[in-house]
C-alpha cells in the first residue's frame, strides 16, 4: 500500500439532494458528499485498484462507444432493439453479495496481488471495503446519522460496485 495516502483532518459527508427532472412528482436523488472523509481515500485506493474487475465484454464505455458498435450492427426487419434500465441502481445493489463477487474475481489466480505487487487476504479485503463504505460512516443532515445500508451515491466505489453487480448477472 506504498501508493496510498493519509490525509490529515477529515469532516463528515455532506447529504444533499438533487431533483430526479425525468419524475412527474417531486423526487430528489440522494447525494452523500463523501469527499475529505476519512475513508475517501481508501474508498479511491480500492476503485483504483479493483475497476478492472468491474468490466466484461458487454460493458459500454460511453455513448460514443455504444454508437460506433451499434452501426456495425445488421438488423432484419424481424429483429428488435432493446434497452433495459436499471431504477435506482445504485442505491439497491446488493452490497454484501457484490463485495464476495468481487472478492471471488480479485482472488482467482491470486490477481489483485500479482497484478499490484501485494499480500493481501480475502478476509483483509472485504475488512477495508467495510471502511471504506459503511463502518463509521457518518453523515451531516440536521443531526449525525449512520450510514449503513448501501454504497452512497458519490463514494468512488458506487460506480464499481453497481458495475460489478450488473456483470455478473
């Protein structure tokens, strides 16, 4: 872990809300601003280290990507193009059943410490994914609640851990 920094001094995440604009009734995303808590660095060491495991052959970069592949594509008059969305994503992946299925994938062949040159258990790792996203994690909304039921909107791993979910299904 030569890579990863301590800071000095965190606060708490900020939770605030923005408007869901596509609802015909007032809804808010739920945004936890967990930048310069004490766990955001471990939070961006674990992303960084773990995102390539968060990809298979189905996944899309961008709208740019998904436009080049999409015009490759041959279709008959018989054949049909289908989008599936996903409601609310990230806020109700599985957590704990997607930390094993990343575990399973870090630990096949022993990747995450021949690719990172480190010695890390399985134990370990589900250990620093628990701080990173719900051990202690403390919000401000007019009091000081807990956190611990999902991987927050705008924690570096909620991308990854919505990705990773998604690929194994």
């Amino acid at each position: 872990m030569a890579d990863f920094v301590l800071q000095k001094g965190s606060h708490l995440a900020h939770l605030y809300g923005l408007p869901k604009t596509n609802k015909t009734t007032l809804a808010m995303w739920q945004i936890l601003s967990a930048t310069g808590t004490y766990n955001y660095p471990l939070a961006k060491w674990l992303d960084e280290k773990l995102k390539p495991l968060s990809t298979n052959e189905y996944t899309i970069s961008d709208v740019f990507y998904f436009a080049e592949e999409i015009q490759k594509f041959k279709l008959d008059k018989t054949d049909f193009l289908v989008s599936y969305d996903v409601t609310a994503l990230s806020t109700n992946v599985p957590l704990d059943e997607t930390v094993h299925i990343l575990a399973d994938k870090v630990f096949k062949d022993n990747w995450l410490n021949k690719t990172h040159n480190m010695n890390i258990s399985k134990d370990d790792l589900i250990e620093l994914r628990s701080i990173a996203t719900e051990k202690n994690s403390y919000f401000n909304l007019m009091e000081t609640c807990r956190n611990k039921l999902m991987v927050s909107i705008g924690s570096p791993l909620g991308p990854l851990v919505a990705n990773a979910f998604m690929c194994s299904v």
